[in-house]
C-alpha cells in the first residue's frame, strides 16, 4: 500500500492508478448514456415511436443488474488490470452496432448489450482499495465515483454538439461512433499503465468462484433473500416489455423470461450453496468471519441513493419544463445541475466518511436524504425558479454524498470479496432505478418523490443494525500465510 501523500494533482503512484481509474469510469458512462442526449434526433432518423423511445431507455439498464454480479465475480478472480481493460474493449462493439442501426431492433439489441458497460464501475472500487490506506479510502473511492460519473453529464453536453459538427441526419451516428473509439482506445491505455496491486502486495482472490462466500448459517439465509429483488426487478423489466406494457414482446416472450429467470434463480442458489456447504458442516474461525448484514444494509442505501440519482436524472428536464413551462433545451440545462452535483457530492461523502466514521456519516446523509426529497415533492409552479433548482441541489448532495459514504464503508468488508461485495451493492442501486422509474410510470410526480423519501426513512432505520468497521481484516493467501489489512 502506498505511502505517499494524498495529493489530487499527482500523476504518480497511487495517484496515476486513480486517476486513470476515474477516466475508466468516465468513458464507461459516456457509452452508457451517449443515445439519451441524441434521442431525439435518432427517432426522427428511424422514424421511432414514444413507446419504442421509453423501451430503448429501459433496455439500457436492463443488463446492468447481472452484469454487475457478474463483473464483480470476474474483478476479484482475474484482477481489475485485464477485467477493465477487457470491458472496454469488448462494449465498443455493440456501440459500434448501435451507430450504425438502421432499424428500431438492431438499435434495441445494441442498448440491450450496452447494459454491460454500466458494470465497469464495480472494477475501480476493488482497484482503488487495493492502492489506498483505510483512512484515505473513502475520499479516493469517491473521487473515482464521483469523476467517473460525470461522464453522463459531459455526453449530454457534448455530444449533440459533436453531432452538429458532422450535420446531416448521420451526425449522431459520428457521435455515437467516437464513442466507442475512445473505448476501445482507452482500455489499451489502461492495461498498459496500471497494475493491480502496489509492488510486493499480495492480490487476494475469492477461495471459491461461482458465488458470494459467507462465513455463517444466518448471513447464508441473508444472502438468499437480497437475491431475489434482483430477480424481481429482471422480471418486472419483462413485464414493462409484455403486451401490458409496451408490446415489444409477445405474451409467450414474457412467459419465456420468467420462467429463464426462475431457473437462473434456482442455479444461482445451487452454486451459492456449494461455494458456502463447508458452513453447515462447522464453523468458519473467528478472524475469517464477516458479517454479511453489513453488505445488505449498505445494499439498501445504496438502493435509495443511486437508484433515485438515476430515475431522478431520468425525469427531471421534464419535470422543470412542465413546472415552470421552460423549452426543452433550458430545463435540460436547469435539470443537469443535479448530474453537476457529482463532481464535490461524492468525493464529500467519502472524505466526511473518512474524517467522521462510515456510521454517524451514512446516519446524517440518509436523513438528509429523506428530508431533501420531502422538501422536492412540496415544488410546483408557485415556486420561484431559482429557489426550485437551490432545493434540488441540496437533495442531490445528500443523494451523491451518501454514495461516496455507501462505497467508502464497501471495500473495508472484505478484502477478497470486494468486487463482488462492490457488484452486489452496485446492482441494488440498478434495482432501485428500475423500481422507482416504474413507481414514476403510475403514480403523480409528487408521489414519485414520496416514496423515495419513505425509502430513504427505511434505509435509516436498517442503518441502525450496521457495525462501524474496526480492526483489521483477515486474509489468508494460497500458502495459508495470513494477511491483516487496517480498516480504521
């Protein structure tokens, strides 16, 4: 671990490894989000649909859930160095496919596949942990998150300018193209320049692949129940998609996925048992154990915080427009300072995490939180416009604070288990953009804010049962040599 200063303005080190990490990030989230500010232009192209338009949309974070799981499963075995760089790689192809579409079914296979690319974030949280102390993990696990986030915010802005640039009705296609080149370039950039540990540090990989490990008969039961949200939301994803909702696919279709995801379910937990039946014959020695009620907890916030962030970022340029009656271009503009929030909000949150405890920090920011999407829910047109947008700007540092504080708490869990601790409580935050975007389908705006407050009050009190991490974890490397790694 290196011991040299923390200082944001370095390119050496442990600094270079965040820095390029950030970047990584960063270029994830612009492919991820690069159609959602040229939607317009590419339905006047291919002649789409509002409904085909809203699909696209759901698609694009359909695959992100598993996807997460399973990159997480694939950091911790294989290392962040190849799983980043290979991601990058691999998602330029479908963003390639997606530039050159030329029907509502290849544009929608391409989104699908997409999806994938929203699980880069989960590989820098286990490559920061590797490179950064404990009590400076969480302002750099926030810089990481909070950077690389913005990507989505810097497509918007950027990229119809870019598809101006080139004119005609193909300009959004360059734009979406140049999206996938700096992916494809960058993750060369990224696998010949960093390593996954510091000189002389031991990488730690899970004993067992095919599951999450716990270390006792009740966190097995734990581990069981927050799959099957998971799962839930996968299947309310296909019912959007079903002739209830908007007839992308046939009734049979429908039926085919529920049963698949039943399936998927039932093998999932037959290879969660196998990785975990040494726990039902004894039990796991006290220095190896960890509490898997930390994870759920954390999976929870991070439900309330980036779920909202994303179906927030979703409907708010709507929302200011009709509001406040503004062009589509100035409430987009108006909107986005909730995005721009990202750039201190999350770096915050875990640099206050740092200074203050993962607790008591987590414990104000939820409240936060809460009180912060009460007080949206009371905006309407009365409002004045600038104290609208002070409000919103409040919320969303209480939102983007609380995710730094989430992952500044993940990766002193588990050494070993961080990428799939990160891909769980990463995946949960996908969970809750579905939900609430669906919640936001059937009810008022004002009562689309209300559950995410009662859902921040929830995380509150699940808050209550979380244990400040302390000590030292222990790791055992394959010579049975045992590692202890400061977590405060």
């Amino acid at each position: 671990m290196s011991s040299e200063k923390f200082n944001v303005f370095s390119f050496s080190g442990k600094m270079k490894i965040m820095h390029l990490s950030w970047m990584a990030f960063f270029v994830t989230f612009v492919v991820w989000f690069n159609a959602a500010p040229l939607m317009s232009v590419i339905a006047d192209s291919l002649g789409l649909t509002k409904a085909q338009i809203k699909t696209l949309l759901i698609l694009n974070v359909a695959l992100t859930i598993p996807a997460r799981i399973i990159i997480g499963m694939v950091t911790d075995k294989y290392g962040p160095r190849l799983t980043y760089s290979a991601l990058l790689a691999i998602c330029s192809i479908p963003c390639f496919m997606f530039a050159v579409a030329d029907s509502f079914e290849q544009l929608a296979i391409a989104r699908f596949m997409l999806g994938f690319i929203g699980a880069g974030f989960v590989i820098g949280i286990r490559m920061v942990s590797e490179w950064f102390p404990a009590k400076e993990l969480g302002t750099a696990e926030g810089i990481y998150g909070g950077w690389g986030n913005f990507g989505s915010a810097a497509a918007a802005f950027t990229l119809p300018a870019v598809a101006l640039a080139f004119g005609g009705d193909d300009g959004w296609r360059y734009a979406i193209g140049i999206t996938g080149l700096m992916s494809l370039s960058f993750a060369f950039i990224y696998y010949f320049n960093v390593t996954d540990t510091p000189k002389g540090s031991t990488y730690f990989k899970p004993k067992k692949a095919g599951g999450l490990e716990v270390t006792s008969k009740k966190d097995f039961v734990l581990l069981i129940i927050m799959k099957i949200p998971m799962y839930a939301t996968l299947a309310l994803l296909g019912w959007k998609l079903s002739p209830a909702g908007v007839s992308m696919l046939s009734n049979e279709m429908t039926t085919a996925i529920y049963v698949g995801l039943v399936v998927v379910f039932a093998f999932d937990f037959f290879q969660t048992y196998q990785v975990n039946k040494h726990i039902f014959e004894k039990e796991v020695p006290e220095f190896e154990r960890y509490e898997f009620k930390q994870v759920a907890v954390l999976n929870v916030l991070y439900f309330t915080t980036f779920g909202s962030e994303l179906a927030v970022v979703s409907m708010l340029p709507l929302f200011f427009a009709e509001t406040f009656e503004l062009g589509m271009a100035q409430a987009g503009m108006v909107a986005s300072s909730y995005a721009f929030m990202n750039l201190m909000s999350r770096p915050g949150g875990g640099w206050l995490s740092d200074r203050f405890g993962r607790k008591s920090t987590l414990l104000i920011l939820t409240a936060g939180l809460a009180l912060g999407y009460f007080s949206v829910a009371q905006i309407d047109g009365s409002w004045a416009l600038p104290l609208a947008v002070i409000v919103v700007m409040a919320c969303s540092f209480f939102v983007q604070g609380g995710e730094g504080a989430v992952f500044a708490a993940v990766p002193l869990i588990k050494r070993r288990l961080t990428g799939q601790i990160a891909g769980m409580t990463g995946a949960y935050g996908n969970v809750g953009a579905v939900f609430f975007l669906t919640v936001y389908s059937m009810v008022s705006t004002q009562t689309f804010f209300y559950v995410i407050g009662a859902s921040a009050v929830f995380g509150f009190v699940t808050l209550l049962f979380m244990n400040e991490p302390s000590g030292h974890i222990a790791e055992v490397n394959e010579d049975g040599e045992v590692t202890l790694i400061s977590v405060s």
